[in-house]
C-alpha cells in the first residue's frame, strides 16, 4: 500500500468502467456517502477517501501549513488520481470539498468529465456585494467556542448542521465523526474553510458542474447556490431539494440520493 493509499484510507470498489470520485466535507468522512455507494457499484469504479484531518486519518500526517489553505486539499486530490491512475474521473465533492475539487479542476480539467457539488460555498463571510450567510464576528464566536471546549461545540453544532435534534441517528452519525477529529486540527480545519474565498476562481472552471443545495442550510444561504451558477466559467445547473440541513445525502437519503444518480447519469452538454 502506498503513503496516499494509507494516509487518505483509500477504498476503490464497483465493476464499472467509469470512475467516481466521492469525497467528504468538513466534520464527516468516506462514510457519510454510505446510502449513495450501494447504488454506484454495478455501473462505476467508486473511489472513497478520508481528506486530512478527518478523525480516520492519521494526525501525524497533518500538516499545518500544507492545509492552512484549500490548495493543500486539492494536491491531494490530485494526488490520489496519479496513484489511480485516473485519466477521467465524475467527481462528487460535498461542502468544502466542492471547493477542493474546482481548485483541482482548474489546475487538470482533463482528469474531470464533471463535478458536482452538494453544500458548496466559495466564501462563508458575507461582504457588500455577497451574501456568504456569517459575519466575521459569528466566525471569531464560532473558533472561540471550537478551541475552548471541543466537546461542548460539537454537541450544540451537530443538530444545527444536519438540520435535526440528538435523537436522530444522522445526527448521532455526525457527533460521531465530528468528536473524532483531534481538537487542535479540528480549530485548524474550520478556520481554513470558513475564512476561504474562491470566488476569484470560479470563472476559471471549464469543467461542466452540478450544484445540488438544500432549501434550509444552516452553513450555506440558498442563494449561493445561484452566485456559483452565475459565476462558473462552465456549463453548470443548479437543483434544490427541499431538505434542511447541510449534510442531506445523510439526513434525507431517500430524497438526495434519487437526485444524485440523476445528475451522476445525466450529461449537460449532451442536453444543452
């Protein structure tokens, strides 16, 4: 097994010819698409990853200045298609990992046939002109709250992200694979992610993309949804689900997953 395949716990699974790529946002990890996989693996390749930091991966891989930016992620990404040997993959990148995979896409559009994002924001902070949904105060509250006692934030964070109370099981799921992330790296993660701002990137994208968003998302307003359908250099479509939460494929599978093998099957340069 090579450093990428035991670093990022890299399963590859299915029969088919065609390679998806499904990776995980902020707080979760490869598990989190255990309602979608089953569906995928008579008809495509599936490769699952854990991205550094997730509470599965080693801590002592994580490197603080590596992943002080999404660019880290994204080399790793690009890391694992060369280990795969992947010439052109359909990539399913949730929340922040929407983000990690235009920043890849931009830098090899030949190893993406599409990209489609579920909970995808380029920037969380609002400004004059945009709407991110958090002023910098809420982000400085929200850091405080993660270094101060972990345990505590994940607790009150959990239901408020997946959109439910403690006794849901997505919820628990969610508690469970956020409380798994070391404290110090988990602080690090978010205030990667929460001060990031990709819009500059977006017109760079020639890669057709799907965006799938939630009617009610606590991390990221309805309407960015329609900024990166506007602001992509690329064909893209937009489709929201009347789900609440920021993790659907998990709280609401029997409506997310029907959707996501729809735009996973469908083509938008075919049906334009």
């Amino acid at each position: 097994m090579g450093v990428v395949e035991e670093a990022h716990n890299i399963r590859v699974l299915g029969t088919g010819e065609r390679i998806i790529v499904l990776a995980h946002g902020f707080g979760t990890d490869q598990s989190v698409w255990k309602h979608l996989v089953p569906h995928l693996l008579n008809d495509y390749r599936v490769i699952l990853f854990d991205t550094m930091g997730a509470g599965t991966t080693n801590p002592d891989y994580f490197d603080f200045d590596r992943y002080s930016t999404l660019e880290g992620y994204a080399y790793d990404l690009l890391a694992i298609l060369e280990e795969f040997q992947v010439d052109s993959c359909i990539y399913v990148g949730h929340s922040v990992s929407a983000m990690i995979g235009v920043i890849a896409s931009v830098n090899r559009p030949d190893l993406f046939s599409k990209l489609i994002f579920i909970s995808a924001s380029p920037r969380y902070i609002n400004d004059p002109n945009y709407y991110g949904g958090f002023e910098q105060e809420e982000l400085d509250q929200l850091f405080e709250a993660i270094g101060s006692n972990f345990k505590a934030w994940c607790s009150g964070f959990a239901p408020l992200a997946v959109g439910g109370d403690m006794e849901s099981l997505a919820v628990q799921e969610f508690s469970r694979t956020l409380f798994n992330i070391r404290p110090d790296i988990a602080l690090s993660v978010a205030q990667t992610i929460f001060q990031s701002d990709l819009r500059h990137v977006l017109g760079h994208v020639s890669v057709p993309c799907h965006i799938i968003q939630s009617s009610k998302d606590l991390a990221v307003p309805v309407g960015v949804s329609d900024y990166l359908h506007t602001h992509l250099g690329s064909e893209s479509i937009v489709e929201v689900m009347a789900t609440d939460g920021h993790l659907p494929q998990l709280s609401s599978p029997d409506i997310v997953i029907p959707v996501l093998l729809r735009h996973i099957q469908f083509d938008i340069e075919e049906n334009s």
